[in-house]
C-alpha cells in the first residue's frame, strides 16, 4: 500500500484531465458536460467533508448525556411517587 496510494493520488487527476481533453476534442459541449459532472461531484463531496467536521466539533463541544446518570425530571419523579 506504500507505492499503491502515491501512484493512485497522482495518476487520478491525470487521468481525469486527458479525460476531459479527449472529450473536449470530440465535442466541445461534452467536455464542458463532463467538466460540470467532475466540479458537481467534488461540491458534494467537499459537503460531506465539512458535514462531518462540523457534527464532530458539535459533539467536542457538547457532549450527550449518557442514560445512566439521573437528571431532575427523573430524580423528582422518584421522590414524589407514592410507595406501598
């Protein structure tokens, strides 16, 4: 996985851009299609990225309450319930 990861970061976008020329010389409107298709995609996933920063900042900041520790609703309830 040492070589594998370098050579897939490079050639991915070298990839992507003869792509895109070679359908640009077909037809202009198809790279320009495919352009549109490649920048889509990359928003989305620059979503999902800041999506997932954001919930994990909120939850560093705010943990949740776990169950097993009683607040005030169910510490009052308990004490003004009637026992037999």
């Amino acid at each position: 996985m040492r070589i594998a990861k370098p050579v897939l970061l490079v050639s991915t976008p070298i990839g992507v851009a003869w792509g895109l020329y070679e359908a640009w010389k077909v037809r202009w409107w198809l790279g320009l299609l495919m352009a549109l298709l490649v920048g889509v995609i990359s928003l989305f996933s620059w979503m999902t990225v800041r999506r997932i920063q954001a919930e994990r900042l909120a939850l560093e900041e705010d943990p949740p309450l776990s169950d097993n520790t009683p607040n005030e609703t169910t510490a009052n309830a308990d004490a003004n319930s009637p026992r037999e």
